[in-house]
C-alpha cells in the first residue's frame, strides 16, 4: 500500500511538473502574444481600409476586386510579419542560460525532451491562434468590402465573393481549405512540423548543433502555405509526406534525448 501510494506520489508530482512548465511558457509569452495579435487586427485593418476608401471613392486604379485589392494593399504582409515574430517568441523560451525562467526549470525537474515537447505543444496552440485571428479578420474584411461596394460597385461583389476569397487567395485558402482535402492535409502536417522546427532549434543550439533542419522547415512551410493554390493534390501530397518524414525525425531525436544519447548508445 506503501508503495502504491509512493508511485501515485510520483505520478502526481510528475504531472504538476509539466503542467507547470505549460504555465510558465503562457505567463512569460502571452503578453508579447496578445501584442503579435494586435500587431496583426490593426495593420491589417489599417492598410485594408485605406484601400477599400480608394477603390469605393473611385481614386484606385485597375479593377477593384477583393483579392487585388489585398494584394495592391500589402495587406498579407503584416500575417508574414507576425508569424516569424511568433517564431522567434516561441523558439526563444528556454534558449539563454543563467535567466529566472532556467532556474525555474531546473527546480522543476523535467527532462530535456519533456520540456521541448512541450515547447512544440505550445508553439502549436499559438500557430492555430494566429490562424483563428487571420481567419477572422479575412471573413470580416471580405464582409467589410461586400458592404462598401455593393452601393458603389455591384458587378464587383455577389453573394458568394466572402467565401470566394478562401478559393482565390493562397494564403487564406491553406488556412481554411474548405472541401480540399489534400490541403488540409499538406497544411496539418506543415503545421505540426513547424511547431516541432521551432522547438527542435533550440534543442540543437543546447546540444552544440546547427540547427538546419528547422531553417528546411521553415522554407518549406513558406512555399507551401503562400505559394500553392487549388487544385494541386500531387504538391499537396508531396510537401505533407516531406513534413511528415522531417517530424518523426525531429521527434526521435527530442525523445531519445539528443545526439550525445545515441553516440552513447
């Protein structure tokens, strides 16, 4: 009974170590998160209403379409702004050594894998907010431009053009691939490959490893997620299978603890 209740003993202390650690990446991050956020609602809001004022007022030129208008606006380039700003807050945590949040792992105890998985975990929860948010902000727009120019413009605008922009945008439609399934699939596993690159750098930089690897990732995940439109299964399938490969490497190499392990072994 003894030892029973020793092992639940352990369980639960092993439990509160790494929900504490979850903790203490949402309180040292979430400020400058809700700041990336912000960055993102505001300069996108920002530059998509001084250009839909050009196009409803008449002074914009070429043809005033959602879709041109959000790429003559810049406004995709705040998203392309704050995910790699996200990148680095998250990949940054844990990355110095003597600071208050090393000490505090240390008296947690957890092992070097844990807290890089971990880290993946949470980087993930931040990519798929930031997804929501831009989700969000692309609907409204698109409902925002329906509104403004259906007095001024109605050729340019129908019943479906706020769901049409999930089709005809790149970037929109890797987030929200509505009836494409291999894009949901290549955008799944880009992803989770991504959340595990950004943990996976800071592995290496404390195993005295280059970390190329996440750097592949990442130019995968551009490529991938701006550049490929509908229709295009063959790529789709290629870059999910390339994510897929390059995650289960990265996490055998987190869960067996690193390359001095396996030297070892």
């Amino acid at each position: 009974m003894t030892d029973a209740r020793r092992s639940t003993q352990i369980r639960s202390t092993a439990l509160r170590s790494h929900l504490s650690v979850f903790y203490l990446m949402m309180k040292s991050r979430m400020p400058a998160l809700c700041s990336i956020l912000l960055l993102l609602i505001g300069g996108e809001l920002g530059l998509f209403s001084r250009i839909l004022h050009d196009a409803v007022t008449g002074t914009y030129v070429g043809a005033p379409y959602l879709q041109a208008l959000l790429e003559k606006g810049g406004v995709l380039w705040i998203f392309g702004l704050c995910l790699p700003l996200l990148i680095l807050l998250c990949g940054s945590f844990g990355l110095k050594r003597g600071t208050p949040t090393e000490y505090t792992l240390r008296r947690l105890s957890i092992s070097e894998s844990a807290l890089h998985l971990w880290q993946a975990c949470f980087t993930l929860a931040a990519l798929l907010l930031l997804y929501l948010f831009q989700l969000l902000l692309a609907y409204g727009m698109a409902r925002w431009y329906v509104s403004a120019m259906s007095a001024v413009r109605p050729d340019a605008v129908g019943e479906q053009t706020a769901f049409l922009i999930f089709y005809e945008n790149n970037l929109f439609h890797s987030l929200l691939p509505l009836h494409d399934t291999t894009r949901w699939i290549a955008t799944a596993t880009a992803t989770v490959a991504l959340a595990l690159a950004v943990s996976y750098f800071p592995f290496c930089r404390r195993q005295r490893k280059i970390p190329v690897i996440p750097c592949i990732v990442l130019f995968m995940y551009t490529v991938c997620m701006f550049s490929e439109g509908v229709g295009r299964p063959g790529n789709d399938l290629v870059y999910a299978a390339a994510f897929i490969g390059t995650a289960c490497h990265m996490t055998r190499i987190i869960t067996r603890g690193g390359w001095r392990n396996e030297e070892e072994a």
